[in-house]
C-alpha cells in the first residue's frame, strides 16, 4: 500500500499523540521509504529494549538521554546524533526531560496502523 504524508506537516496544528510511560509523538512526514518522528519524553521515560528490520538515525534535539545499542551504553544531549543498525537491540532512558526526531527507513508500518503498546516496546 502507497502511503504518504501531507507535503508540509505543521506541528503547532497537531495534537501529541499520548504513547503513555511520560512519551509523546508526531509524525513530521513519511512515505514507503522513510518516517520522520518527533518524540517528546519526560523526565525518566524508558524506552524499553527492543528491536526492528529498519534503519534508525535520532538527532537530540532537546535534553539528555542513555542509550544503549548492542550492549554499548552512551549519554547523548541536544545536537547530538545515533545511528541504529538495522536488528540491533536497544533502548533508551530520558536523565533529562526531552525531544528527539527519530526517522526511519522503511516507513514504520506499525506506527501508521497503532500497532504496539509504546513507543519502544516493539519487536519486529
């Protein structure tokens, strides 16, 4: 199935879709190739270890965060950038309140159609 976002995405028009455990989303843009998300997290969220066939790329924009990808633990803060392999395990934990524009390539089919409990808590 084709499936493409509206050309400009104007955020202060969109509610926050509510992912519960203190995370929040809006899709920035997507088409079958690739997803733009912005993740808004509160102070403590867990994104829970997880994995998924696609390609990850997460530029900080706002606060600090753990990750851990592979076993390799990291602090990142704003202006920093992760890249996750595909199938790699990893999660992250928000140490200070924050915002992260995670895209993806594929598009995250699961995100689209409200599949999965939270954020991180999917295996694919």
């Amino acid at each position: 199935m084709e499936r493409v976002s509206q050309k400009y995405v104007i955020t202060k028009n969109m509610d926050w879709e509510e992912l519960g455990g203190g995370v929040s989303r809006k899709f920035l843009g997507y088409d079958n190739q690739i997803m733009m998300v912005k993740v808004k997290f509160d102070k403590g969220a867990l994104g829970a270890p997880h994995q998924h066939f696609h390609t990850q790329a997460t530029f900080v924009v706002a606060g600090k965060f753990e990750f851990e990808i592979d076993g390799v633990k990291q602090i990142v803060e704003a202006g920093d950038g992760v890249y996750i392999e595909p199938n790699l395990l990893h999660s992250a934990v928000c140490l200070e309140e924050g915002m992260l524009i995670d895209t993806f390539s594929p598009v995250r089919e699961d995100f689209l159609t409200g599949g999965g409990v939270s954020y991180f808590g999917d295996k694919d």
